[in-house]
C-alpha cells in the first residue's frame, strides 16, 4: 500500500483522466485510524483540495461514490493500491 506523508495509506485512487490544470480531478480513499477521502480539483500545485474524515470504510466509499457521481469532464479511472 502506498502512504501519504508517512501515516496514511492509500487504499485507491481516482481520477478523471484529463491533464489540465483547470479540468483535472483526483479523489483517495485513504486510511488511517480513520477513513479519510481527499479530493482534488485542478493540478497539484494549484488545485483546490477538500478532505472528509469517516469512522467506516462504508461511510467514506459512499462519500467517494458521490463525488465520483458529480459531473466533471473526462471519464474516472480508478487504480486499487496493491498490498
């Protein structure tokens, strides 16, 4: 599994498969003590990013499953994390 800063693991990983700054979005399902989604709209250096926090992996999958619902251009491509 990947980590993020050390303590996070990610379990997947989303995204909308556009490369523009503007247009680009990512969505993590992360895992700590825990759950966590990160979501992401623009590029990494100036992209506007919104985080959750969820005592199940049910709450935060549901929380993905919407933002993965809202419309965005491109089409989500997701990646799970190997362990």
């Amino acid at each position: 599994m990947r980590t993020i800063r050390g303590v996070d693991e990610v379990v997947r990983r989303y995204w909308n498969g556009i490369w523009g700054r503007l247009a680009r979005r990512d969505v993590w399902l992360v895992r700590q003590t825990r759950w966590k989604v990160v979501a992401r709209s623009g590029d990494s250096e100036t992209g506007r990013i919104l985080r959750w926090e969820f005592d199940s992996q049910a709450e935060a999958q549901e929380m993905v499953d919407r933002l993965l619902r809202a419309h965005s251009p491109g089409s989500w491509r997701g990646h799970v994390t190997p362990e």
